[in-house]
C-alpha cells in the first residue's frame, strides 16, 4: 500500500486498535494531532491522531479537538518515515514546522512511543513512491 493512502491510514488505525501498549498509553493523555503533508502526489494530504476518554483513533482529516498540527513537504515525511532524515534534524532545519500545544505534545509522548511499534509493523506493508 501507498504511504499515507487510505489503505495505509487504514492499516494504521487497524494496527493501533490492537496494540496494548497503545491502549494503554492513550488511557493516560488527551491530544488531538494533526498532519499536513503538501506536495504529495495526490496533492495535499491531512491526516490525524486523536486520543480523547482513553480512545486512539487515527484517520484521515484534521484532529478535533486539534492541540498540535506538523506541516512537511513529501519528501520531509517520507525521509523522515523510511528513516533517511531524523524528525528531529527535520525540525532543526525547518523542514517541518510545528504549531500548537507544545507542552501537550511532550507529556504525550508514551502515545507516540507507543504508536512507533505500530508504524513499524505497517512499514514492511508500505511502499514510499
């Protein structure tokens, strides 16, 4: 499946329903995130992760209530998914810009940990053309 499609979203949202780790993690914070990917080649693309009342759902369009939104080009989201580009290099650099609740988006970080086995588990599914 294509990166950031809706069967990768899918496959995502699908993984992360299943995972205890993630279960676990989103019972303990509330964040909305969303992702804006531009210059795709199907143009631009939103897509989100909302914890709310200890529930993880990952899906396509934007996160409401959204506390953090990351904008990247193609090419930022795809080094930084195959491994090419650290995300944190990219935010050094400016290749992905970063606005909303900071604090919010740091005491979440078990979510993210949490969701960085699921990614991995959907990668060897994933193509990145």
């Amino acid at each position: 499946m294509r990166y950031l499609s809706l069967d990768w979203i899918d496959a995502v949202a699908d993984e992360a329903a299943t995972n205890e780790r993630v279960a676990e993690a989103a019972a303990e914070c509330s964040i909305g995130v969303t992702q804006v990917v531009t210059e795709a080649p199907e143009g631009t693309i939103v897509y989100s992760l909302q914890v709310l009342d200890g529930q993880l759902l990952f899906a396509a369009g934007a996160a409401f209530p959204e506390d953090v939104r990351f904008e990247q080009t193609w090419d930022t989201a795809v080094s930084v998914a195959t491994g090419a580009l650290n995300a944190q290099e990219a935010f050094i650099q400016g290749r992905i810009l970063l606005t909303g609740n900071q604090q919010k988006l740091m005491d979440s970080q078990a979510v993210f940990g949490a969701m960085s086995a699921v990614f991995d588990s959907v990668r060897a599914n994933t193509s990145y053309e």
